[in-house]
C-alpha cells in the first residue's frame, strides 16, 4: 500500500487534510503524480508546478511543500504539504 497525506496551511495552522491511499502496481512516481492530482480535485486546486528544490526535498525527505511560487493562479493559504506516510 502507498500513502500519501495532503495538508494545506495558513499562520501555522492545519485548515484541511485528506489521504490518499494507492495499491496499484504502478511506479512511485506515477503514484505521487496521481496523488497529488487527487489531492489537488479534492482541495478544487490546480495543480503545482514541481520546482527544483520542491524535487530535491521530495527526494531527501518524502515530503515536499508547494508556496504561491508554485501554483500559477493565486492561493489563499500559504503552503499545501505532501508527505508520503507509507510504502511498499
């Protein structure tokens, strides 16, 4: 089973979370895209651009955090958090 938890924050504060659970046999890659994909339906978000260093903390961590430089309309919060909580 892979999961990833989606959070979206505003003054430190958690407004909304959600999980998304995936069992296919699909890549990792593929199942965080199509998570964040979910996550992004969910929350009626368009989706982040990936930025170098979003990439680089994603891979050191398997979190990865999404500012307003990420997102091309604006947002109303100040960062939407993926982290992955569970893998193969």
């Amino acid at each position: 089973m892979f999961r990833i938890w989606g959070k979206i924050f505003k003054d430190n504060r958690m407004l909304q979370d959600t999980t998304i659970c995936d069992e296919s046999e699909d890549t990792r890659t593929h199942k965080v895209f199509r998570a964040l994909e979910e996550i992004c339906y969910e929350f009626d978000l368009g989706k982040p651009i990936w930025l170098e260093n979003t990439i680089a903390e994603f891979k050191r961590h398997a979190k990865a955090r999404f500012y307003q430089d990420n997102f091309v309309e604006q947002i109303e919060f100040d960062y939407l958090e993926l982290q992955v909580i569970e893998e193969d």
